[in-house]
C-alpha cells in the first residue's frame, strides 16, 4: 500500500465448486489524521490587534490539508473556555 493513494479492492469466495463472482469494488484512502500544528507563535502586538505566526503541520496524514482552524482563549487566568476565532 502507498501512504496517500487510494487503492480499490474486491474479494471472492470458493467453495468446493469453484469460485463465485467478485464483489463490488470498494475505494479506500491509505491516509490517518494529520499531526498537531506547531504552537501559534508571537509576531507583534498593535492597538487592538495581536499577530501571531501560524505554523503548518508537518505531516499531512497522507491527504491534502483544506483547512485550519484558529482558537483563542481570551481569559486572562487560563480557566476560560477556548473559542474559534479564524478558519482558513
């Protein structure tokens, strides 16, 4: 198998008589969950505006990343919930 491709299988069963007719096929993705991104880092800091640098994951899991999101704990105490804040 190919991390990343996808792979079609059938299967059939026999008996003492022969073989019987294959399944249908079945399309499988050899992929799992992409790894954690790096930690969001600090850029700067103007007026009401706090940059940071987002760092992509650095194993896709065998499939194209289409998005990311952003989370924010706005608290000042860390007991706060987290909130999305960004999708891209």
């Amino acid at each position: 198998m190919v991390r990343g491709r996808q792979h079609r299988f059938r299967y059939r069963a026999k008996n003492y008589i022969g073989w019987g007719p294959f399944s249908e096929n079945s399309a499988v993705l050899a992929a799992t969950v992409p790894v954690p991104p790096g930690r969001p880092l600090y850029k700067s800091f103007t007026g009401d505006s706090l940059n940071v640098i987002i760092q992509p994951t650095l194993d896709h899991g065998g499939s194209t990343i289409i998005k990311y999101e952003l989370w924010v704990d706005e608290g000042n105490d860390y007991t706060s919930a987290f909130s999305k804040v960004a999708l891209y």
